[in-house]
C-alpha cells in the first residue's frame, strides 16, 4: 500500500532545503490538492526594505529513467503568476486568488 503524501508538510520541508533566493523566509503555505500557494518573506539586496512574494506550485512525482534505473522524484513546479508585493497583506490576499485561479 502506497502512504499518502502530506503536500503541505513535504513543501514546508522542500522549501526548507530549497530556498526562494530573494524571499527566502516562508510565511503562509496554502494549499487545495496539490497546488500549492507560498507568501514569503525577504528583503531587497540595495534597500532594506521588506518584501513579500505569493508564489504558486504544484506537487510533482514521477520516475527518473536512464543509467540510473527507476529511482522515485518528488518535488514541485514552480506555476506561472507568482509576484511580489510591499505588505504581507498584499501578498496573502494574492496568495488567495492564485488559489482560487488553479483549482
């Protein structure tokens, strides 16, 4: 029997070893299936000045071929609509609709 994969709590994970690079602390993670919405947090290299980012994925597993054999991959896909924001305000209510837009 194949265990059932929490997405939420496997991209909390993923995200953790695989950082978004300018906004790297993550906020809020919601989730519908297996789409995924980030809000995260970082700030500017020049200004200091905070900056949030809701940025949607989707859950992604399949088999490697090839030299290697069949080993098993999981991870996300970055979907098209991601954007950033000023507030964290902004960028949840985004975050919202982005939801809404790939379900």
């Amino acid at each position: 029997m194949k265990k059932k994969t929490d997405v939420k709590k496997f991209f909390t994970a993923w995200q953790t070893e695989f950082p978004n690079f300018y906004t790297p602390k993550l906020k809020k993670v919601l989730q519908k299936g297996k789409t995924v919405v980030s809000v995260s947090a970082g700030h500017g290299a020049y200004e200091k000045a905070p900056t949030y980012a809701s940025t949607p994925f989707k859950f992604v597993e399949g088999h490697l071929g090839g030299a290697l054999g069949k080993p098993a991959v999981r991870g996300f896909k970055r979907l098209k609509g991601g954007k950033m924001f000023k507030t964290q305000v902004k960028a949840r209510a985004y975050a919202n609709k982005l939801l809404k837009k790939y379900q």
